[in-house]
C-alpha cells in the first residue's frame, strides 16, 4: 500500500539555502516601519489604521494588476529621508538572512525612492548601494543590486538611470531591470536605451509576459536582447516564444503569489510553473515583493513543493538553476553553485 508523503513543516521551507534574483525594495517595507515612519513625521501620510489595507493584498482584495500596483503609489509618499531609504535596504537584507537566503538580487527604483522629497537619482543610488555594501558584510547574504526603470515613465529619466547605473558598476550595482505597467505600455520605445546598457556592461531583466501574452516575451528576448525574464508566466500561450525561450535556456524568475495577486493567474487555477518545467524552460523561484504579500521565500519553496507537487529534486535543481543565473562572473557564480548544493 502507498501512504501518502507526510507533509513538511515551514519551519523545513525557511532553513534551505536559497537564492532570490528577483526581490523589489520598495515591495519589501516592514509595516511596522511605515507606523514609525508615520508617527516621526509631521507630514500627512496614510493614517496607521488604514497602512495594512493600502501596502499590503489582503483577502477583501480584488487580484488585479491596476490593484497591485496601488499599493507602490502609497509607499512612494514614505520614502522621506536618506535615513529611511537606508533602514529599509538594511531590513529588507535582515529579512532575507533570517530567510536562509545565501545570495540576494535586489532591485529598486531610483524615481520611486527619490519622488517624495525630490531627491537626485545619483544619491538615491548611492545611499542604496552603501547599504547594501554594509548589510551584506554584518547579515552574511551575498547581495548585488538591479536598478529598476518603469515603462510607464519617460525615456529620458530611464536614460539618467542607465547612465547612473553605468557609473556604479563594479560597486555592487549589477544589472537593469524594466518593470512596471507591461499591460498599457509596450517596453519597445527602450530598446536602444537597454542595447547600451548592455554594451556598457549593464546585465538585463525584463519584466514580460506577465499582464501581457508571450508576444511581450519574445519582445523582449529578441529586441531588448533580457538575458532573464521577469515572471514570463504567460509564455506558454505562443509556441513559437515557449520553443526560443527553451532554445535560448532563458532563466524565468517566477514569484508564484504575486503571480495569484497581480491577477496573472486567476484564483481558481493552479500556477503554471509545472508546465513550463515539462516544456523545457529555465525556471527559477522567488518572491517579488515579500511585504506586500505577506511572504517569505521559505513560503514560495513550501507552496511549488506541497500544492504544486515539486519533489524536492526539483526545488534543489531550481535552486541551482537560480545560482547559474545569477548576475556575478562566472568564478563567484560557480562558488554560490557549490555553496548552495553543499547546503543541502
């Protein structure tokens, strides 16, 4: 007689070693800092009774995209100080320590942080990097940073940060990500922009396939040349796109709650993910903004292995996957290759 596999703890999902290549700053504020935020600053902000509702899903939520982004139009009014914008790179790098999280991708938005108080992008940046620097010597987690533009914004300021993010390279700043409204603005008017990015040494990801079909994916594989897709799940819908991205061994960096909450996937249907390992392709696991939907990466490990069924082969081999993706050179990817199977 088969007995079923006894289901594992969460406390089992939070102590693997992991990696996460696609984590947002401004998706990953501690609530309990935003009512500290609020109570020290005489400016008016969202009152504290109200913050859960406005930075965070919660189950009256309807799961749509226009929804999911409001909660980052409230946490831009936040980011009041270099000192708050140092805090919250410090914890978000604590949260992932306390994770098991051994190498940490994080990326951020320079517009975002610097909006509220009109701060230049260069020192945005800056302050950012420095804590990162410090953060990832005092919690242990290996962390490079991806400065993140907005479709929705214009070209010149995406201009500015590339050419910021140029500037900093070899000081932890590691690659570009394109982000942001992919259902009402095409990331084609970037192309030039990211083809110099590249050339300046800029390693690429590009948020596609997500609130978009899989002609987003191909867009960007082909004409923004992303060396990762963020998301990608609706890559599947086209063929042709599924065969390239299988062909090309294009990582997906998937972040299967977000995925549920943005409204990619409706409620009702299980993730895709499953699928796209069948048809071949690169899938990695993450979790996008962990504060604003209440979760660890521990917790995306347990829901691809206990819902989804992934053995936990699987989970090794996509952790591995997530490693050989990385933006490092090719000495340090190895070494957090070993590292992260001889974690197991």
């Amino acid at each position: 007689m088969n007995l079923p596999t006894p289901k594992r703890s969460s406390d089992f999902y939070q102590s693997l070693p992991k990696v996460d290549l696609h984590r947002h700053l401004e998706g990953s504020v501690r609530l309990s800092t935003l009512v500290e935020v609020r109570r020290s600053h005489s400016r008016p902000l969202p009152e504290t009774g109200r913050l859960p509702d406005l930075v965070q899903v919660n189950p009256a939520d309807e799961y749509t995209f226009e929804n999911f982004l409001s909660k980052f139009q409230t946490l831009r009014q936040f980011y009041l100080s270099p000192e708050i914008i140092d805090r919250i790179t410090r914890e978000t790098i604590a949260d992932a320590a306390a994770d098991n999280v051994r190498y940490l991708e994080l990326r951020f938005t320079p517009v975002a942080l610097s909006r509220a108080e009109n701060f230049a992008l260069a020192d945005v940046m800056d302050w950012v990097l420095a804590a990162a620097r410090e953060s990832e010597q005092q919690y242990r987690v290996k962390t490079r940073v991806i400065a993140s533009v907005n479709r929705q914004e214009s070209l010149e300021l995406a201009a500015e940060v590339v050419r910021l993010a140029a500037d900093r390279l070899g000081k932890g700043l590691v690659g570009l990500d394109l982000a942001g409204n992919e259902a009402q603005y095409s990331g084609l008017q970037f192309a030039g922009l990211f083809k110099e990015a590249r050339q300046s040494g800029l390693h690429l990801t590009i948020h596609a396939g997500e609130w978009s079909g899989a002609e987003t994916v191909r867009m960007a594989i082909e004409e923004l040349e992303a060396e990762r897709i963020g998301h990608g799940v609706r890559v599947l819908e086209d063929v042709e796109t599924t065969h390239l991205a299988q062909e090309r061994h294009i990582p997906f960096e998937v972040c299967p709650t977000s995925n549920f909450q943005s409204g990619v996937i409706p409620p009702h249907q299980l993730h895709p993910l499953p699928h796209m390992l069948a048809r071949g392709l690169n899938v990695t696991i993450h979790t996008d903004d962990p504060s604003i939907s209440k979760i660890t990466l521990g917790n995306e490990y347990e829901y691809v292995c206990e819902n989804l069924k992934l053995t936990l082969t699987s989970l090794y081999n996509r952790i591995l996957a997530a490693a050989s993706a990385a933006f490092l050179p090719v000495e340090e990817k190895y070494q957090l290759t070993l590292l992260s199977a001889k974690s197991w």
